[in-house]
C-alpha cells in the first residue's frame, strides 16, 4: 500500500494548496491512505476546527499535529471525540485527545502515532520512554503497519527515533522544521523514513512565516505578531510504500511540488 504524508500546513495559503494538491496527486498515484500534520493550519496559529474540516475535505485520512495543538480551547472537543485526529502521545494522561490512533481502511488496519520531541521542545513525557508500550499495544491488536510523525526540532533526535524504531515501525516521518530534508531513505531493518517532510505553506517565508516578521525577530529579539506570509506556496510530503503483510518499508520518496 502507498501511505502518503504531508508536512505543517501553515495557514490559509497552506490549506489552499492541499486542496488543490490533493486530490490530484492521490488519483495520479494511486495513494491508499494520507496524514497530513496540521498543528499550523489556522491563520493566528495553532488548529481548529473549521481548518480541520478543510485537510479532511482536500482528501487526508488522519490528521497529526505538535506543540501548537492546545493553541485554541476550542478544538479540545474534536480532539476528545476524533479517532482520526490525533496529538503527540507524550503529554501527560491529562491532555485532551488521544497520541495515536487505528485507521481501518477495510483491507489493513494503518497505526499512527504522533511523538513529541524531548530536545528544545520540552516535551512532558520522553518519546522514546512511552513508545514502546504504544508499539505493542498495536501489535497485540494485530495491526501490522505502523507509521510515526515525531514532531521534534533536533535532528539528531529524529535520528535516533528512526533508529529506535527501526524494523519495528513501518515507517517514520519528522515534521515541525518546516524545511525538507534530503535524506529519505529505507533503515537496515525495513522502516521507511525521513528527518523531516518538509511544510504546506507559502514559499517565499521563513519557515512559513512572514519574512520581514521573521527577521526583526531574530534580529532584534524583539516581541513580533504572529503572521504566515501570502503568495504562492509549496507542498511538501513523502509516499511510503509499504508490504501491508510485513509491514516493511519497500519504496520511499519524497516530493516538495509547487502550487501555482
Ligand atoms: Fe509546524
Ligand atoms: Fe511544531
């Protein structure tokens, strides 16, 4: 099966080129199932519902997210009775909604969880300490293929969760760093992977954001609005294609296609 995951959505220039990406792209490549991380959908940051609605409309399955994702109050209700949107797994048993999810989608049952990374991001719980049980929970259910979206900035974090998982997870994909890396690539023991997929949003930006915004912040260190750059945007993603009997990782490879 071919399992299709796409990178940050970054607002509403984000949100319009999924749309148009999407749907396209699926028929073009026969893609059996997608998730897109949309913990940047809304405009003002963060998600919510109305955005959410939007990727499942444009054709996603599950929806992942990351540190952004209690931004708005009021999309606790669909985090608390969604099964196909899902926050990082790590947050305490306190936080809303579920770190990981079963999607059935009729011949295979398709495990998906959302990790948060521990280095520079303060994660509550460590990933690697809560995975394990996930893992096997899954496995004991029966389901075979597993794909992970570890939201973390370090990229050496990223790494060794590849690593870790290795053979034991179909396949892992990193978001939250906005920028593709070029390193998609199958481990020794069969998970697909890549340190990160890259973002949906406006290309001409720093990291999605506002470039002038951008640099006073940096550059002045100084308090600034939160505000995603407009223009044409770009989507980034990466097709899994996994053997649904094993589990394994067959073929693997990463896009960043621009939207005009
Ligand atoms: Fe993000
Ligand atoms: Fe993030």
């Amino acid at each position: 099966m071919k399992i299709l995951c796409i990178g940050d959505v970054c607002g509403s220039s984000g949100c319009d080129a999924l749309r148009k990406f999407l749907p396209k792209f699926k028929a073009e490549h026969q893609i059996d199932m997608t998730i897109v991380n949309g913990e940047n959908s809304y405009d003002k940051n963060g998600i919510v519902k109305q955005t959410s609605d939007h990727i499942f409309d444009s054709g996603a399955d599950i929806i992942t997210t990351g540190n952004h994702v209690f931004r708005r109050k009021d999309f606790y209700d669909v985090l608390d009775n969604s099964d196909c949107v899902i926050r990082p797994a790590n947050y305490t048993k306190n936080a809303h909604g579920k770190g990981y999810t079963i999607c059935d989608m009729g011949r295979v049952r398709v495990g998906v969880i959302n990790l948060l990374g521990a280095i520079y991001i303060n994660a509550p719980l460590n990933p690697f300490s809560v995975v394990d049980e996930i893992i096997d929970e899954l496995k004991s259910d029966g389901v075979r293929v597993i794909v992970v979206d570890f939201h973390a900035e370090a990229t050496g974090e990223k790494r060794a969760m590849g690593y870790y998982l290795d053979g034991r997870v179909s396949a892992l994909f990193g978001t939250h760093t906005h920028v593709q890396t070029s390193d998609a690539q199958i481990l020794p023991k069969g998970t697909g992977y890549i340190t990160d997929v890259g973002m949906t949003g406006p290309r001409n930006s720093v990291l999605g954001m506002d470039v002038d915004i951008a640099i006073t912040k940096v550059k002045d260190m100084l308090p600034v609005p939160f505000e995603f750059a407009s223009g044409k945007s770009s989507v980034g993603g990466i097709v899994f294609e996994i053997d649904e009997k094993s589990g394994i990782c067959q073929n693997v490879w990463s896009f960043c296609e621009n939207i005009n």
